[in-house]
C-alpha cells in the first residue's frame, strides 16, 4: 500500500517514548508503554501497536485518562491481591499485578491480581508472557466496552473481553494464546477501517442486525461472539471475574476507548501467574510442553495450509519479517499521532 | 421416539447405585457417582448421564479402571495439591479434590488442584458447580482422548478438552458455563448414534477430512474445533494445565475411554476455587452478579430466539420436565446396561 509508512521498530519506538513524556508520563512508565506498543506490532497485533498511540494521547490530553497513577493495593491475601488502577493507561496497573503474580507464585503455587479504574492494557499477551519468560504459566484477562449481544439477544451488552494463556518452553518463544472472546477483535475493525479495507463476513452486524463486512457500518452494530453461545458465554466469565471480582463492575459500566472522553474508562484485568514447581514439578512440565510441540509441529498438514502452527507461532514470524522492514504505519494514523505530537509541541515526521 | 423409556429420576437413581455398588464401588462413592450421573440427565447433558453408564461398568469389569481408588495427595503447596487419582472413575478424585479447593481458598483467595490417573470425571459442571454453591467461583478442567486436530492438521492429536465456570448468585442456580472446546462435545456424537440421528453440519469430518453428518462416520473422522484457531488453542491450554502441570500427559497419552479397555485412561483435571472475599467482597460480588444477569434478561431478544439465557440456565429448564416427565434412556443403552447387570447378578428393568 502505498499509503502506509514502514518505520524500523527502534525509531518508532523513540518516537512513542518522547511522545509519553511529553504528556506527562514519568520516563519508566513510558518506556513500557512505548514497549507494549511495539511489542504488539511486531506480533502483528497492530490494533493494539502504533494505531492506538493517537487515542492514548488525546485521551491524556482531554483528562480522560491520568498520565500518572499510582496503582494502589486495596487488599492482600496469601495468594491475591486487588488492585486500583488510578485511572491510568492499563499497562502500568497490569506490569505492577504480573510482576507481584510472577514473585509470589513461588511460594504460594498459584496467585491472582484483580485490577479495577484502569484505561486499556492493550494486547493481553504482553502480561500473560511476562510470567511465561520467568517459568510461569501466566494468565491476562480484561473486560471491554460493549460491543457484543449476548447470545440470542440484539443488543450490545458484553465486550470481545479476551483470554490470553502463556506456557513457557525449554528454548524458544513461550505458547502464547491470546484471543478475543468475539469472532475477532473490535480493534481489528477499527484498524480495517483506518486502512479502509472490508472485513470479513462472520465477524460482525450491521445496527439492524444483518451481516455486513463495512468496518463502518460493524462498528455501528454488534460484533458476533465466537462459535455463538459458547463465546457468548467466554466473555461474560472473563467479565465477571474482572469487573465482579475487582468490583469495578461489568458491561455497560465500561466505557469505550474512543468515544467516553469525559471519564475514565473503567476496565478491569485478572492477571495470574501458576509456579509449575508445586505441581509435577518445572522440568517435568516443559519435558510435556516440549513434547507436545514437537507432536503439534510433526501433524499432517490439512488442504490449504502450510503447516500446523503453535498458538502464538505465526506471530513471531512476522517479527522477524518486521526487524527487517519495519513496522507499517497507515496514513491515517500517522496523520492522527501528527495531530497530538502538535499539542505536546513535536514535530512527527514519519 | 417410542425406542425410548423415560424412567424417574430418584428410581434410576437407586438402579445406578446399586449396580456400582454390586461392581465393587464402596457404598459412598457409588452414590456420588449415580448422582453425577443423574445430574448429568438432569441438566439434559446425556451424553454424561445413564448412556455413559455400561462404559463405566465395563471399564470395571475389565480391570481397566479400579473400582476401590484411593486418591493420594502427591505434593501439597500453599493454594496448591497434586493428587493421583489411583485409576479410579474421575468423580472420585475430583470431589476430593474440589472439596479441598472450596475450603482451603477462603484462606488463600485462590487455590487449584491438579489431579492425574483418573478415567473420566463425566460432566465438568458437576464440580464447578459445587464451588458456587459454597459462594465461591469454580474451575473445572480435564483432558480426553484424540479426537480433533490441531487447526491446519489433519491427525486427531487433541481431546475436545472442556472449561467449567460457575459463579454464585444471590438466589437460583449458580451461573454454570460448561463447554467443549470443539465444534460439539464427542459424546454428543457418540448419543447421536445411540439415537440413530444425524449431527449437525459443522461438527466433524470423516476419515477423508470431508464434512459429515453421520456420527459413526464423525467416530472414525476428526472432531472439528470451536471457531477454528481460538478452539485449538484454548484445547491446547486445556491439556497443558491438567495433562501437563500434573505431569499425567497430553494429546495421545490421554486413552479412549470406550476402546482401551487394556490400561487406564490416564485423563488429568484442573480444578480450581476462588474466594470472592478476598477481592471486592463476597456481598459486592454477588450484587454484580444479579446486576449482570437482570442486564441479560432484559437484553432485546433476536429473531428466531425465545429469550436471552445466562449460560447454564437453558439446562436447568429441562431440569423441571424431567422431574416430572423422567431421564429418557434410550432402548440401546437399557441393553447396554442390562447386559453389564447381568455380569453382576442384577436384572435391570426399565
């Protein structure tokens, strides 16, 4: 496309710090936003990488979102611990929770962190992956703004509330699954419409509740669960066990990303962490995890594929493709990042 | 269908038991047993009810599962337990084990049990379930045999590996989500044949990898996974928390529960408990809850559907007809039974 821009990772990422700190983020807080950005674009999750830049700052800028929490721990026990969020971007709640959830686990087997008052986290891999680098299985969930009817229902009530499992190996890249609760991520409409390209059907509703495959008239409507009640009734777990068990509420009680800029966003995460040591033990387990990816990497390939993929695999593969030529930056978003890098007084030139 | 037999639920009951009983089951677990059994009818989930009773016996009866298991606890951490569950059928372990989890997480806000060398513990809600009822939220897990591909294979390497969540309520049954992570649970595959009917399109290929609607052609096929790519990974996720943090085994190490009738089946759980209390609080939790659910109920019904229903809920309605109307058991399965009766010196008439 001749109107998306390729930047190399690195520069980008520079870009996205000083544009944090310009808003007020402290330079710690930044890099990790600028890291969880990045990261998120190098896996191909580019609803979550650089397009989401633009509705982060203007967010901070409209005092929607506080560009500096200071995520507070409301109650502790043996193994959990709930968390107010501050109304920050999510990614700073998110690291503190993971990295208590990764430390603790050690000794208690299993830990939970709820997360209550917090902006978006962005891609959930980030956290699940987190504890899955430390020899954890790590767990990222969140609720979303409704997009979703529950099923057999016309009326958007749940969010694309997403699961994400991450399960270390030996050598390599951890499993890594991350899915929306949806048929696909809303962010993944979002993004077709700023590169103004049709989605596939199956994915969403038009606000008369008919199929359609324009971003703009999906975004108007319903997004569809995944595989119907099942992914109807995925979602409505994963926010009960963020916003029923934070109390930060659920449905409709959170708001959306890109349209509620008078409040915060009140989104909710359960992050958790499991020490594979106080079950059949860590090198038992990753001698299974390891076994079962070379069963899972030795299946005969099915018509119309290339090969049988770990959850997370192709993923990686388009980081290597992007270490070399970049990361693709669509006109519209550069021109968004453009519009807020002016009101924090730096020129983007990309 | 006039080749099936409804029998009342407390009459079939006391037939279930007595047969375990007469197989060698102590007196105890033999109740527990017909009462998932029943549970499962109830619920309309037959597949898990009186129909997978002969295999149960027969298992029995064979030596390939062991009637008397003692389930021992391996390795205990703070909000952890390994257990083995002795080859025994898997409600036994995993009432053990749900029971330890429901009371050790109102210390330790979370707790979870992996359980491996069980057969199968028939429906997951059945334990999930039991948490709920004591105001916490439950998990339930297991492994099964080989019958779904990885997404982009074509070799049956993963069970249709179920979750189970329930989450109390004030008043009413607990908010129980129970699925497959394929297309369709197996059993319902094996029930359709049973009951001489079709299954719908969607649900399996045939040995050729070619769409069908045949069950006993689906048997000899592959299952086909929950909305693709997201049910491989979640079935994935599934057999590396119970197969592979047990350390019991995946994919293949997981034996059929109807055809390997030379060893045990080697299914693993994960089943977990959290406390609400430990987090926003049990009576915040719950109000959240019922806020949820009214939500639900009044969501704008769609065309073609009735009402909107909370997962679980459409399951308890049947409840209420069988009570009155009775457990339909199938002419195939009464013979099933009646056959496995006579090994024990019972007659079985239904």
């Amino acid at each position: 496309m001749t109107d998306t821009v390729f930047v190399l990772p690195e520069r980008l990422r520079r870009i996205v710090e000083e544009l944090f700190v310009r808003a007020s983020v402290e330079p710690d807080n930044a890099a990790l936003l600028a890291d969880t950005i990045i990261e998120a674009n190098m896996r191909g999750v580019d609803s979550h990488g650089i397009a989401a830049l633009g509705i982060y700052l203007r967010r901070i800028r409209t005092g929607a979102t506080n560009p500096r929490p200071r995520p507070r721990i409301i109650k502790e026990g043996v193994a959990s611990v709930l968390i107010d969020g501050d109304n920050g971007l999510g990614a700073i709640t998110a690291r503190f929770a993971m990295e208590k959830a990764i430390a603790r686990c050690q000794d208690t087997a299993v830990f939970l962190a709820c997360c209550f008052n917090n902006t978006t986290f962005g891609a959930a891999f980030y956290y699940s992956k987190m504890a899955a680098l430390e020899g954890k299985i790590g767990f990222a969930l969140c609720n979303a703004p409704p997009s979703m009817a529950p099923w057999g229902g016309k009326k958007a009530l749940l969010g694309t509330n997403p699961i994400s499992v991450a399960l270390p190996r030996r050598v390599g890249v951890p499993i890594v699954l991350d899915m929306a609760t949806s048929a696909a991520a809303k962010s993944k409409i979002y993004l077709a419409k700023e590169r103004g390209e049709p989605i596939p059907p199956g994915w969403a509703l038009d606000k008369d509740g008919k199929p359609t495959t324009d971003p703009e008239e999906a975004l108007k409507g319903l997004v569809m669960p995944l595989g119907g009640a099942k992914g109807y009734g995925l979602s409505l777990v994963v926010d009960l066990l963020c916003g029923g068990l934070s109390g930060g509420g659920c449905l409709d009680k959170v708001m959306s990303l890109h349209r509620s800029l008078d409040r915060g966003q009140n989104v909710s995460f359960a992050l958790g962490a499991i020490d594979p040591q106080w079950f059949g033990g860590l090198s038992e387990f990753i001698a299974i995890v390891d076994e079962v990816v070379d069963k899972i990497h030795s299946c005969p390939v099915a018509d119309g594929f290339d090969q049988v993929y770990l959850p997370g695999e192709i993923e990686e593969r388009i980081r290597k493709v992007r270490e070399r030529e970049g990361i693709p930056v669509p006109r519209a978003v550069i021109e968004e990042i453009a519009s807020e890098a002016s009101y924090l007084g730096m020129e983007v030139d990309l």
